[in-house]
C-alpha cells in the first residue's frame, strides 16, 4: 500500500469525524441559543477551533442548516479559510498518491 494512500484515507477519517462533531456543535449551540442557554451555550472558542482544526465542513452545513452565526464575519472568515486549506491538503494527498 502506498504510504501517501495511508495518509490520505486517515486525513478523510479525521475530516470525517471533525466535521461531524463540529456540526453537531452548531445545532447544539443553536438549539441552545433559541431557548435562552446563557451560560450554558456553547463558547465561541470553542466553534472556531473545531472548525480550525478540521471541522470546516461540517462548520459550513451546519450553518446553513441550523442558520446559525451567519452575520459573524470572522465565523465566515475562518470557516471558509480551513475549507480552502483542507482541500489544498486533499488535492496534494490526491496528486502525491497518483503522481509518486
């Protein structure tokens, strides 16, 4: 197997996972937020880093879906900066595996 095959597929994994749990993040702290959670919501922090660390994707739908921080504009900054650089990451995973 191809070491770079390895990589890729526990990089998807990771991604896979990550943005499951980042969305799952963003329909609780939704849903939190409609009912008045207060200090109980979830840290915006916390949404950010999920989303920095792999969580893009899922960070992207569920702000669609749940319609939750759309008028941030550093939520959109950062949601849409770790989806370019995760998909820089698959492209060269992609090229080094077909290419090498």
């Amino acid at each position: 197997m191809n070491k770079y095959l390895l990589f890729f597929i526990l990089y998807l994994s990771f991604l896979a996972l990550m943005s499951i749990i980042t969305f799952f993040l963003f329909s609780k702290d939704k849903k939190m937020a409609q009912r008045g959670g207060g200090a109980k919501r979830i840290k915006e922090k916390t949404l950010l880093g999920f989303t920095a660390l792999g969580g893009a994707l899922g960070a992207f739908i569920g702000r669609i879906i749940c319609h939750h921080k759309t008028d941030k504009s550093y939520f959109s900054l950062t949601i849409y900066f770790s989806l370019f650089c995760e998909l820089a990451l698959v492209v060269a995973s992609i090229y080094l595996i077909f290419m090498a």
